[in-house]
C-alpha cells in the first residue's frame, strides 16, 4: 500500500477501521489506541487511526521503520503480542520510547496478520493504576480483536487509505440530561474554588464564574483556547508536560503556578476518556498561614515536598511549550541513525513533517565546496545547479550561514530576494530556514528546510531548529565518519572475495556477498568456484567466525589453501583435512566453517565434505527441494586428526544446487531447522532460471525487511544441458 492524500475505492473500510479500533479500545479497556498499517514497499509503518489521544502528540509516531525499536514493530515481526506493564519495563526495554514518553502507563503491542498478508499492528494503552501483568482474559481480548481487525481487512475489496494524517476516532462517552447543565454551573460557582473542563486536546470547553475571577480572564476568552495559549503565565513546559502526563496515564495531576503580580494557583487535573477537569485552588497569602502551619514552608505540588516559601516561590525560567519534548525527541531519532542515507531518510520522514516543510537540501563541507549528500522534494536539476557551491558561496546564504555559525530564516521569496537576488529563483520555493552545521567549532555542512508556501517562522520553531543544527552536525559529521569507514572495508572485503566466477560449459552459476545491515568490520563469510578439469568443478563456501580484520585475514587464508589443495587434485576430503591441519599450525582462535562441493558434470552427481557447516539446499529439475543430509566433520581448526565424511548426490540437468552461510537462515528467534525448511519451500516455488534474482528472492524471504544481523553469502549453480 502507498499513501494517499484522498480516498481512493470505497471509502467504508476506512470507517470500518476507525470503528473497529474503537471497538477494540472499548472492549480491552484501554484508554488509547492506534492502529497501524504497514506501507510497501517503504517498509514504514503507517498510523492510520487514533482513539483517546491528541494528534499533536503522535507526531514522532505516526511513520515508523519496520525495525524501529518499538513495541508495534517487534509485535508484528515477532507475532505476538508484546506487553509492556510499567514505566520501569519500558525503560529496560524500549528506552528511547521511554525518554520520550516518560510517563507511567501500561501498553500493549499486537500483530495485525491477515491470511495472505501482514496488515499492521495495533497498540493499546491503559492508564497507570493498571496491573504490571494482563490477565489471560485481557490477553485474550485484545488477541481476538486483532483477529476480528485482520478479517475485516481480509474481506474488503479495496485496500484501506493510507493518509498523511491518521484518523481521529471517537470512542464514545455517556451523555448528561441537559436540564441539569444551568443547576450544575450554579452549584460550582457558589463554590470557592474554581472548575474547569478541557477535552484531549486541551481546549479549555468549560469555564466556572470563579475560575474566571481566579485566572483574571473573561470566560468568553478562554472558551476554545488552550490555557498555555490564552494565559501567558502558565506557557511554561513544565504544566504543559502536566497536561500531558495526566492525558497519557489518565492518572492525576496537579501542579502551582503564579498568577502575575504575585497570587499563587494550584491546579489539580482529574482526567478520564472524554477530557479533564481541572480545580482551580488559591493558596494563602505568604501573610495569611494556612491553619496549623507558620508560613515559612508550602507543598510543592509537582512534587509533594516541602519546600521553603522563598525557594518555592521562584519563577521558573520561560520555557516554550513542547520545546523540550520535541527536542528530545529529534535527539532520541538521531541517536539511531547510522548512514548519511539514515539521516536523510529520517529528516524527510520525520523532521520535515514535525516543522511542516517540504524540501531539504543536506550538503557537507568538503575540500571547500558544499557536496550534497541528501535531498528531498527538489528535482534533479536542482540539485545538480546546487551541488558543488564554494563554501563562501554567495548564491544562496549557505556561506554567510557557515561563515557565521548562525541560522537565517527567511520567509518568502521577497525577502530571500532582498540579500540574494537569484537564490529564489532556483528552486521556485517560498520560504527557507538555513541551518549552519558546526561540530566544536568546525563547520561540517549546510541544512537547508525549504517550504512551498510563504511561511512565518515562529520564535518557538527558531528555538527549536537552532539546537536541532547542533544535534544534527553531530549525527551528520557521525554519519560521514561510519560511511568512510565502511567504503574502506567494503573494498577490503570485496578485495578478498573472487572478482569474478569462471566460465564453466554447461553449468549457470551466482553468488553474493552481502555485509551485516549493522556495524562496520569486515566479515569472514566467502565463497568461491574453482574449475579443476575438463569436467568437475568445486564450489566452495565458508564462514570464518567474528566480525574483525583479523577474520578477513583467516578468511583469506583458508580461501588461499583450499583453491592450492584443490587445484592440487586433492578429493574433496582431503580438501578439508589439510586445510584444517594448516589452521591448527596457525593456532588462531577463530571457528571456521566450510563446505566443499565437486560437482562431477560427466557423472551428473556432487561430491560433497562439510566441516561445520549449514547444509545446502538442493532443488531437482522436478520436484520439492529438500536440504542434503550429510555427515559433518568438526569445524577447521578445532581437531588435526579430525575426518570429512563424503556425501554423493546426483545431479541430473536442471537441478540447482544452493550453498549458503548461516546468516541466512538464523534470525533472532526463529528455529533454525525451521527456517531452513521454510527457504526450501520457497526455492521449489521459485523461478530459477534467472539466478542472481533467486539469489534476491531468498534474501527476502529470509529478512522480509531487510536489517540482517550477521553477513551472509550465497552461492548458486545450476546444471544447464
């Protein structure tokens, strides 16, 4: 599925959904819910429907990868349901979830699988009074309401939209007679306390007469506002993260604040499913003692502390709402970005969204010019008259920019033009931000977040996009430093590994080598094909244990003594034997583990000796393929007078022969003789006769999304006539 700005089909299976998650959310308890779809062939997750919660506060949520360390996601790669019961288990588990949501709840995570197809997850979230454990029942319910969702999605006919922005769904809340409403507002103004109600989102939907006085505002002003808007004093972070706190855990708040010039407010926040009320209270005088007390000490309501009266009457430094909870955020995001094609992809997929731009120029300062090394929303001619500017380019204010350390914003093209006459008229857009990228005082590039539309840059957004620069040198000159590093051991790595394969008369052969998605060091994994005589061949597999230089020197090594013993006229036993007593001269540390395959064409039939290793799979002209049954030596090294049994298979014309390292088939909590069974299954499904795309299609049927944890090769022959 791909995202959509409008319904496409029939939109009933969106209300479907949206219902459905409701119904979810009523009948598990829970007091939040989200359902996500999965949006291909990006591998995103996509939030498609919300129950209980602001929109605002999905924002870092509502795409995520595949493979993001979220509950949703292990939910959906694991499937099963994930539960988390507290605030201290998030932490243990998900801990850039926790930092930004450091609030006490409990949660759930369960797939959403159809039965041709994952569809998504859901996640639901109970307030923080909830038990640590779900009970068998709760665990049922929310099992069988995801199965209840995946029929649904199974029996449409037209797949569900997939919007920019998720659904908001009501759950539904018990009405109140409306005779009672003027009866109610008489009783609570005669009160000496003030009352007010906000829904979710935290507009203010009822005022009392004694709040009003209390907050020193007309009612009518407040009405539709948000108090952090409408009432200067409280725009602080530290009660907006209140509000949130009591919206997120449903549990109660409550908070003091100073009502200029000098009267103290405490605030209590009672939430539920449908809003908050809030009571309003005055606190004595610093004159007038509360009874039994002196003056010298009051409560610190966040808290609950005592705390001295001059300590506790401290005005907090202004803080603007949600700054900090975005920032954390975007330095929680950056931390797990790798590649310079990671940041990219992150900024364009969450940062952009998160300041509603739509361009992105990233560039990076190399031997004084600007490469770009990402773009996003600019065409390639673009990018092309763009790219290789000076460092002091006077084009564009990229080189004031860098020149100065500090950020310009610019918000239309009038105002661009006022300084740089020809900078608006390369891309054709309306606002700009250009954000120096510096890194202890070396400037590293140029981040530029271009809009569409002319756009009012805020105080608040400047605040935060300026410590945003900051975060993203750092991930950026990171980033530089990891793809360097990794280009250098890839050409170690291919360096090692044969450039091409021979030519061999009747036989179709195709291997690749792919590195672990994670991490920098080269691997031991290899592979090779030596022609011997007129009519045998050998191909060869192994994996050197670690992940070092060291394992590509060992790698190399065992490459180097096979293709001499083979190519000596040693049979495939003998192949092995003496390679593992020149391995235990070497006295290395390391597990090597091998197979060696002759494949005699004149006698239609394989020779096969392993030490170690996985078993290959072998698929008939005609017929399931099945993995080869042989009886393995020990790995190389490990013991000199060891022995290498032989195994012989036939190989009759149009069979494929496919020998493989384990990274192919062990996966973090998959059974390995499963997943093998699992790959042949596949291998007698597919199309073989272009190999290099089976080699594709095995790949993908062993890490549907990709992120392979350990270095794989692959190895294909197939007997031609």
């Amino acid at each position: 599925m791909r995202p959509s700005a409008r319904p496409r089909g029939d939109p009933s299976v969106d209300d479907a959904l949206g219902a459905a998650l409701a119904d979810m959310v009523r009948r598990t308890g829970a007091a939040i819910g989200g359902a996500y779809l999965i949006e291909e062939p990006a591998a995103l997750l996509r939030l498609v429907a919300l129950c209980g919660l602001p929109l605002d506060f999905t924002a870092p949520w509502q795409r995520l990868a595949l493979t993001a360390p979220v509950p949703v996601a292990d939910a959906i790669e694991e499937d099963r349901l994930v539960w988390v019961g507290s605030q201290d288990e998030m932490a243990r588990r998900y801990p850039l979830t926790a930092a930004v949501l450091p609030y006490p709840f409990a949660l759930a995570a369960v797939p959403v699988r159809g039965v041709r197809r994952r569809w998504g997850g859901v996640v639901l979230m109970w307030p923080a009074d909830h038990p640590d454990q779900a009970t068998a029942r709760e665990r049922h319910h929310i099992t069988a309401s995801a199965r209840r969702l995946a029929r649904l999605l199974d029996d449409s006919p037209v797949p569900p939209t997939l919007f920019e922005k998720p659904r908001v769904v009501p759950v539904g809340s018990p009405g109140h007679p409306a005779q009672t409403a003027l009866a109610a507002v008489d009783y609570l103004d005669r009160l000496p306390d003030g009352a007010l109600a906000l829904d979710l989102e935290g507009r203010i939907t009822f005022v009392s007469g004694t709040a009003a006085r209390l907050l020193g505002r007309d009612a009518q002003r407040l009405l539709g506002t948000r108090p952090w808007q409408s009432l200067p004093w409280l725009d602080d972070l530290r009660y907006e993260e209140r509000y949130r706190m009591a919206v997120i855990s449903r549990t109660p708040v409550s908070f003091s604040a100073r009502r200029p010039p000098d009267r103290w407010l405490t605030f209590q926040l009672h939430p539920d499913d449908s809003g908050i009320s809030v009571r309003v209270t005055a606190e004595p005088e610093p004159s007038d003692p509360a009874p039994g007390g002196t003056g010298a000490e009051s409560p610190d309501q966040a808290s609950g502390r005592p705390v001295p009266a001059e300590a506790g009457r401290t005005e907090p430094a202004p803080a603007a709402p949600g700054r900090l909870y975005q920032l954390v955020h975007q330095a929680a995001m950056l931390t797990e970005t790798v590649t310079t094609a990671d940041l990219v992809a992150l900024i364009a997929d969450q940062i952009l969204p998160a300041f509603g731009a739509q361009g992105l120029v990233l560039s990076t300062a190399d031997a004084g010019r600007l490469r770009i090394t990402g773009t996003h929303g600019y065409p390639a001619d673009v990018v092309d008259r763009l790219d290789a500017l000076p460092v002091d380019t006077g084009l564009t204010p990229a080189g004031q920019v860098l020149a100065t350390g500090t950020p310009a914003f610019f918000g239309s093209a009038a105002e661009l033009a006022h300084s740089y006459p020809r900078a608006p008229l390369i891309s054709g857009k309306q606002a700009w931000a250009f954000l120096p990228l510096v890194v202890s005082g070396r400037a590293v590039g140029c981040c530029i977040l271009s809009y569409d539309r002319p756009h009012t840059f805020t105080a608040d957004e400047r605040a935060v996009l300026t410590p945003f620069a900051r975060l993203l040198a750092q991930a950026l000159d990171r980033a530089r430093l990891y793809d360097t590093q990794h280009h250098l051991v890839h050409q170690l790595q291919q360096a090692l590994l044969p450039r091409t394969l021979p030519t061999v008369p009747g036989l179709e052969v195709a291997a690749r080598y792919l590195p672990a998605a994670h991490g920098i060091e080269v691997g031991g994994d290899f592979y090779d094909l030596l022609r011997l005589d007129g009519t045998g061949v050998a191909a060869v597999i192994g994996d050197v244990e670690g992940h070092s230089m060291a394992a590509a020197a060992l790698m190399g090594q065992v490459r180097t003594a096979i293709h001499a013993h083979a190519t000596a006229g040693a049979a495939p036993d003998q192949v092995l034997a003496r390679t593992n007593r020149l391995l235990a001269d070497l006295d290395s540390d390391l597990l090597v583990t091998c197979l060696y395959a002759y494949l005699d064409l004149a006698r239609h039939e394989v020779v096969l000796a392993g030490a170690g290793h996985v078993p290959p799979l072998l698929r008939p002209a005609a017929g399931p393929s099945r993995p080869l049954r042989l009886d393995p030596g020990p790995p190389l090294g490990v013991d000199t007078g060891a022995r290498y049994p032989l195994t012989r298979e036939p190989l009759p014309t149009g069979a494929v022969l496919a020998l493989y390292t384990d990274g192919l088939v062990e996966r973090p909590r998959t059974d390995v003789q499963r997943a093998t069974a699992d790959l042949a299954d596949h291998l007698t499904h597919a199309d073989v006769h272009d190999l290099e795309r089976l080699i594709d299609s095995l790949v993908r049927r062993a890490w549907p999304t990709g992120g392979h944890t350990d270095d794989l090769a692959v190895l294909l022959v197939r007997t031609a006539g």
